[in-house]
C-alpha cells in the first residue's frame, strides 16, 4: 500500500488518496491470489446457528473500508457567489 500512496499525486486531499489506495491494494491482493492460485483465499469465518460460512479477506476489507471513507474525501462543491454588475450610467 505504501507503493500505491507514492505513486498518487502529492497534493490533493489524503482521504481521498487513502481510500484509492485501499481499493487499490485490496483488489491487486484478490487479483494475486487468483492467478497464482486460481482461487481467492477467504479466511475469516463467521459462524452462525446451522450455516459456516466463510466470507472475507483481507483484500475484501481494504476494498470495503476504502469504500466506507471514499465520501468523506469528496469535496462538496460550492456556488460561487457573483458580485452584481453593476452598470455605470454616464
């Protein structure tokens, strides 16, 4: 990840750059793991009554959590308020 941050631009907004950078790296990991093992490896269990089902990565939590704080680096834009012209009359 720390690859992904250098090669983002230096200026700009850092939430906005850690959240492409957590996207980024989780679905480059998810991309690794299918080709060299032609399956992605999912390790986190959650068992619950009657169903074992196996659900994340690693890779699954970055693309999540990077999306989770992708809005709060997105800058509201914002209406520029125009002085009135006012005409000058001779």
């Amino acid at each position: 990840m720390g690859v992904l941050s250098v090669l983002l631009p230096k200026k700009g907004n850092n939430i906005r750059k850690l959240s492409l950078s957590l996207i980024i790296a989780g679905s480059l990991s998810n991309i690794f793991d299918r080709f060299t093992r032609g399956y992605v490896v999912d390790y986190i269990r959650i068992k619950t009554k009657g169903a074992d089902k196996v659900i994340f990565n690693l890779g699954d939590i970055f693309i999540l959590f990077g999306s989770l704080i992708m809005p709060f680096g997105v800058k509201k834009k914002t209406k520029e308020i125009l002085p009135d012209i006012v005409s000058e009359e001779e």
